[in-house]
C-alpha cells in the first residue's frame, strides 16, 4: 500500500520488506528500490523491527504492527519512517510515531507524512481519532504535531497529543 503525497511515497512494508528491513537493508533497498538515509538501525529502534517482523511474519494484522516508509520522490531515498503503535484503543483511538534520519530534518517532511497518514486513517475510518506521545524536550516533534492539527490534551512524564477526525 502506497499514500502518496507531493514530495513524498509513503509504502507500507509488507512481511517479506520488513523481515529485509530487520535483517538485510541492501536487499530492502533493491527490493523497494530506494536508497536508505533514515533513521540510524541500531538501539531501541532496531529491536522494535525485529520484534514486529516477528508478528508479521506470525500472522499479525500489517498495518497495525509494520512500518511505513517515507521515500522522497525526487530521488528514491528512504529519509523515514512512521507507523500506528497497535490497532484502536478502547475509546477508538489509533497512536502514531514518527521518525526521520537526522539531516532530514527542518525540510517539512515530517509534517507532510504525518498530515497524509492522519487524513488517510480518518477516511478509512480506521478510529475516531488519532493520537502521540512526545518526549520531554522534543520541540521538533510537538511542532510538527501542532501544524498537523494536534492538540495537547495530557501531560505527565510524556505530553500526551490528540487530532480529532
């Protein structure tokens, strides 16, 4: 699946792209085509991967446990990537996170993938709202949260951030 945007090809990775994305970047990057400058694959992140690959690769439903790829359209480069962290929660909410690799930043992307995947999810009806969660200090993130449409609505070790359908 593709959102397309007007910088930007969104693709949700499907089992086999994800497991290449856990465990062999180059083949991901000729199986896409793209060229990979997002974020760095090591850490936290790079656990995250290999344990959703694992439930892909299991049977979970893709779109509440992969990741979308934002891939700039110009030049095929991988900058990003986003996902939903889990299916709707019981008040019918979908949370969201988001990352680029470092030198993307400052350009808009960000906001230009968040806007296209909130709009899309709300037209799928896929929840009533769309929900993130931002780290103390994070001023890059909440804007583009706030530009997006979010409000905050919940402060306490994390700031808490709600867009309405």
């Amino acid at each position: 699946m593709i959102i397309k945007t007007e910088r930007l090809q969104l693709h949700l990775l499907n089992s086999h792209q994800l497991h290449l994305w856990a465990t062999n970047l180059p083949d991901l990057e000729r199986n896409l085509p793209c060229i990979y400058h997002a974020e760095s694959l090591e850490g936290e992140l790079a656990g995250i991967i290999k344990k959703q690959a694992e439930k892909v690769a299991n049977g979970a439903d893709l779109l509440f446990n992969s990741f979308w790829l934002m891939i700039r359209k110009e030049d095929a480069v991988a900058i990003g990537s986003m996902a939903f962290k889990g299916p709707p929660n019981g008040n019918n909410e979908v949370e969201i996170g988001y990352g680029l690799g470092e030198v993307h930043h400052g350009h808009g992307y960000a906001t230009e993938a968040v806007q296209a995947l909130c709009n899309w999810a709300l037209q799928q009806n896929i929840a009533k709202n769309v929900i993130a969660e931002t780290e103390p200090g994070n001023i890059k993130s909440e804007r583009v949260l706030e530009r997006c449409g979010f409000t905050k609505y919940k402060e306490d070790t994390s700031t808490w951030w709600k867009l309405l359908s």
